[in-house]
C-alpha cells in the first residue's frame, strides 16, 4: 500500500479541488442567475447543469472516498490503533463528516432514480452544508499533521 499512497494522494487532492469547486461555483455563479432568467430558460439551465453534475459529481465523491480510504488504512489500522493518537481522532472527525456528504449524495441519488421530490433541505441548502463541512475537512486534514 505504500508504494500506492503518493498516487492516491495526488488524485485525492486533485479531486478535492474539483468537487469543491464545483460545489463552490453552485453557490457563488449559478445560484447569482437563479431569477435572472424566465422560466423555461432556468429550466434548460439546471437542466444542463443537472445532467452534467450527476456524471461528474457522484463518480468524483466516490473516487474520493476510495483514494481516502486507502490513504486511512496507513494511519487507522488494526496495528496502528484507532484512536490512540491526536492524528487518528482528527482522521475519524474527517471520515464523520465525509459520511455525511456521502449520505447527502446517496440521498439525492437515490430520489433521482426513484423520481421522488427532494426535501426543501436537499433541494436549497445541501451545497452549503457540503462547502461547510469540506471547509472543515480541509481543515482538519492539515491540521492532522500539525498535532
């Protein structure tokens, strides 16, 4: 696994731009022209928008999880312990709060399959919690190596 750690950190972080960035954008340009257009036209806009984010965004979150996981098993391992160190609580904070976007996506997945209405939540502040809680993953992955 230790050969692999360099390649699955370099995509972590590449990701992590990618997904928080297109979280990011969401909120700060899309959400600015919600109102700005008629109807049909934001209609066309989400969706265009709609159909090219659930590519990217469900594969993005679970490579991201994948690349995660294999980089938790250097620190959180059956040899290593689990909460022994400052690190490997900091990391188990992390997997939390990861867990709850993946819900998130899972939720919203499975509502899009099954053609069923999203709660308001979902529909008008999930990406806020997701920029939230990924500023608070980014966060506390630099600090896991600061303690």
């Amino acid at each position: 696994m230790e050969a692999v750690y360099p390649y699955a950190h370099i995509i972590h972080l590449i990701l992590t731009i990618v997904f928080l960035g297109y979280v990011f954008t969401d909120l700060a340009v899309i959400s600015a022209l919600k109102g700005k257009f008629s109807k049909e036209t934001q209609q066309k806009i989400n969706q265009s928008l709609g159909k090219r984010s659930f590519k990217i965004f469900p594969i993005t979150l679970l490579v991201l999880i994948l690349t995660g996981g294999m980089m938790m098993s250097r620190y959180l391992n059956s040899s290593a312990g689990f909460f022994e160190t400052d690190l490997q609580k900091i990391l188990v904070f992390k997997i939390v709060l990861v867990l709850l976007i993946a819900l998130g996506v899972l939720s919203n997945l499975y509502k899009k399959f099954t053609k069923k209405k999203k709660s308001k939540f979902m529909e008008n502040d999930f990406h806020k919690l997701v920029i939230v809680l990924g500023f608070f993953i980014v966060v506390a992955a630099k600090w896991m190596f600061l303690v």
